[in-house]
C-alpha cells in the first residue's frame, strides 16, 4: 500500500514502488519525504505564477533555505548538509517532479556555481564566508558561462577576458545566457586569463556579486522553464580583489572538467527526469479518473495507455538508473563528495569520465520530450488546458534537448570519440586536420596554390616581426 502523499490526502501519481529509493541513505529518503511536503505547499503553487507572470523562484528558494538546501554539499563544519552527488541528483529530481521544473534548473545551475566555489575554497576566506552563509542569508548562486560568439560551446568565451591590475582584477564577461541573471547574489564567471596569449584553453573564473552585473531581465520571454530568468548578463570592465580569483590562474580548464561539466550534467539530467516523471503523475491522475461511460471503461482501462504507461515509465526508469549510477561512480571517486581533496589542485578525478556525463543528459533531455508527448496524447484534449499542468510539463522538458551543451554537440562527441578518439575533440580549434587539408589542396590548380603559397608567406612575416621595444618611461 503506498505512504505517499499530497497535502495530507493520497498520492495519485506513481507509488513509491516505482522510485528507487534503495539509493537513497535513511536521512537522504527522510529529506526527500520533508522535500515532497515543501513542494505540495510552497513550491508547486509557486510554479503555476511563475509560469504564466515570468516571476522568477525566489520564494522557492526562500523554502529550500529552511531545510539548508542551498548548502546541500557544503561540509558539515562550515554549516551545510554535507551531501553527495546521489543526494544531489535526488533534489533536483525532487523539485522538477513535484515542486517546480523552473526552480529546478536554476537550483541546477546555483549547485554548479557551489561546487565551484568548494572546488577551490580551501585556502580562500573570502569563499569560505560565501559558503557558510548560503541558506541563512538565501545567496543564491549561478554560473555564467556562455559567450554570444560560440553559442552552446560555453567553454569558447571569445567575448571575455581578464586583465591584472595593481588592485586585483579588472574582469569583463559578456554571456548570451546565464540562468538567474539579474536575481542571483553571487555569480562565478569565466573570462581567459589575465596573461592570455591567444589560447583559449587558458581560462579562469571569478566570484562577482550582484551589484557588479548588469542583466536583462525584461527581455526574458520563453517557451518553458519561464521563472528561469535565463537572458544576458555583462561584467563591464570591473575591478575586483584578487582574492575573487576562484582557483589558480589558468584553472578554468580544470574546473570546466572536473566540476561544471559533471554537476551541470548530473543535476539538469534529473531535472529532465523529474519533468517526465512529473508528466508521468499528472497523467495516471486523469486517465484513472476519467471514465467513457458508453462502454464502461475508464481510459486507464485501454491497453493503448496501458502501452503509454508502460514504456514512459521503463524508459524514465533507464534515464533515472542511469543518471543515479553517474552520482555514485562520483561518490566513489570522491569519498562521498569530499571536498578536501581538492587541497591538491592536481586531484580531479571527476574529469576523466565526462563521457559518461553527456551520455546522461543527451538519454534524459531526449526522453523527457517523447514521454511528455505521450502523456498528452493519453490525456487528450483535456491535457491542452492549463489547470491539468501538463502542457507546462511538456512546454518545459522541450528545454533539454537544446540547453547547451545541446544533444546535437553531445551526440557528436560521443561518436566522435567513440570512432577517432578523443584529441579529435579539439575543443579550442588548435589541432590541424591534415586529411582535410592536403584533400581541399588537390583541388587548386598552380596559380592557385601560388596566391595561397604567397599569402602564408606574407601572414609568416608578419608573425616573425620582432615585436617593438618598450619605451623606458614606460616600463
């Protein structure tokens, strides 16, 4: 007999028989339970505002705060939950099932941006202060990535760098897109490093606050996801302390590797579960209860739906199993998430499975699309109106596929790698491809090659130019 239940009555989604709640510890499955109450009285309410008044989930984030959800992974000494990726992946799951998918991704990106920062916090007080106040004081944190120049390929900022100066740091960052933006009170940003000397794989990343951004909030209008507030966000040009360098110059590669790419995929991977799993619940509710009186059968009764059912919940339940095992290979290979092992900047274990990571989100951002379609097929018309909330469902898991990186770059790498290794990757455009260019050679006839011939010798000298010596005043 199932225990769930919404607002003090029975549960009319899916049982507990179909969670895999072996996962979770005692006091994980306990938070879980404490969550799904939050839900039902704060957060689902919330959600239905959100979506149709754009509002963005403050008040959300105001009641993860009461269950110190906003320091879910924070060791335990500076006053967080000290959780694992499992229990991570558990929340944000949580919240897009019952609560609200919006909230959802932006709780997605602030556990990026927390992980980020205890990436590199060991030796940073400023940091340390950050993180010790993140639910009594609601900071709720962000990533800002993206560049408007490489769209999803956000590990490409061509539009941003930063500069050393006597003070600190002057940083400017242009994003196309960063989830929150103009509501966060705390961003980690990346630029290429101060001494960048046209590597793009020389990165790094900032802690700016609030007041040093400039967003567009009033521009934000979207299929799904609504309270997200995802839009612009500029740093222009300002100076912070040093100590607001996260991690080493240069440890933007790293961070990318070890701890954005990992978080960002595990979490909005069991955002998109949660979604179909969300679908899922709304739609059991109205077939069982939605009867065809000419032939004495409700519409759960036809074996059409039951088909529906049937594969949305195996193929959601594949998505869910294997977004929870990718939590559990970074549990093992973090001892459960333990922060103190980055004191050696050379640890990142994480990294080396990143591969693993896209699998997740290209397998729960397709899924989520196919089963909210289903589940608004079984509902028929009725699942066009809004008071069902499922058309919001279906409006928000239509985000996945292409929330970058999108399932189109992730398809292609994993088959790239999977065919010509993974150097082929070439995520900074560094690396020739001499197949391409000896073929693209065949094709010039001798005047041809000459010109090209000619060019390259001329961009050669320019390139040897002995750089102009430095004025003594000035140095």
């Amino acid at each position: 007999m199932s225990t769930k239940t919404w607002n003090g009555l029975p549960f009319t989604g899916l049982t507990e028989d179909f969670d895999p709640q072996w996962l979770l510890t005692p006091e994980q499955q306990a938070l879980q339970a404490k969550l799904i109450e939050l839900c039902a009285a704060v957060l689902r309410p919330n959600a239905i505002a959100s979506d149709r008044n754009l509002i963005y989930p403050r008040k959300n984030f105001e009641a993860l705060a009461s269950l110190n959800l906003l320091s879910l992974f924070v060791p335990k000494e500076w006053g967080g939950l000290g959780e694992n990726h499992v229990c991570a992946a558990m929340v944000v799951e949580t919240i897009a099932r019952y609560g609200c998918p919006s909230t959802a991704m932006c709780y997605t990106m602030h556990l990026g941006a927390v992980a980020a920062a205890l990436f590199r916090a060991h030796d940073s007080p400023e940091l340390q202060s950050l993180l010790k106040r993140l639910d009594s004081e609601v900071l709720i944190g962000t990533l800002s990535y993206s560049d408007p120049e490489t769209g999803s390929h956000f590990w490409y900022p061509v539009s941003s760098k930063a500069t050393a100066t006597p003070d600190g740091w002057q940083v400017n960052k242009k994003a196309s897109w960063t989830t929150s933006a103009g509501f966060a009170d705390w961003y980690i940003v990346q630029t290429t490093s101060p001494h960048f000397d046209g590597n793009f794989s020389d990165l790094s990343c900032f802690l700016i606050y609030a007041d040093e951004v400039q967003a567009e909030p009033h521009k934000w209008d979207a299929l799904g996801l609504r309270g997200n507030q995802s839009g612009t966000l500029l740093v222009d040009g300002v100076t912070v302390p040093r100590d607001r360098m996260v991690g080493p110059e240069g440890d933007g590669t790293a961070s990318n590797d070890e701890i954005v790419d990992p978080f960002f995929l595990l979490c909005s991977s069991a955002c998109w579960n949660g979604i179909a799993l969300g679908a899922i619940d709304i739609a059991k509710a109205h077939v069982t209860r939605k009867k065809h009186v000419d032939v004495g059968m409700r519409v759960a009764d036809y074996p059409t739906i039951q088909d529906y059912f049937g594969e949305a919940i195996m193929d959601t339940s594949a998505c869910r199993m294997f977004t929870f095992s990718m939590g559990q290979l970074m549990d093992q290979l973090t001892n459960s998430c333990d922060w103190a092992i980055h004191a050696d900047t050379s640890a990142l274990p994480r990294a080396a499975h990143l591969h693993w990571y896209w699998q997740i989100k290209f397998e729960a951002a397709k899924n989520v699309a196919h089963v909210c379609d289903k589940m608004l097929h079984a509902c028929g018309g009725s699942g066009f109106k809004k008071d069902m909330e499922i058309e919001r469902y279906l409006r928000d898991g239509k985000a996945g596929w292409v929330m970058g990186p999108t399932n189109e770059v992730l398809r292609q790498f994993v088959g790239k790698s999977a065919l010509l290794g993974f150097d082929s990757l070439d995520y900074w455009n560094q690396s020739v491809n001499e197949r391409v260019l000896h073929n693209e050679l065949k094709k010039l006839d001798p005047d041809e090659k000459r010109k090209l011939a000619e060019s390259l010798l001329a961009d050669l000298a320019e390139a040897e130019k002995p750089a102009p010596p430095i004025p003594v005043a000035a140095a």
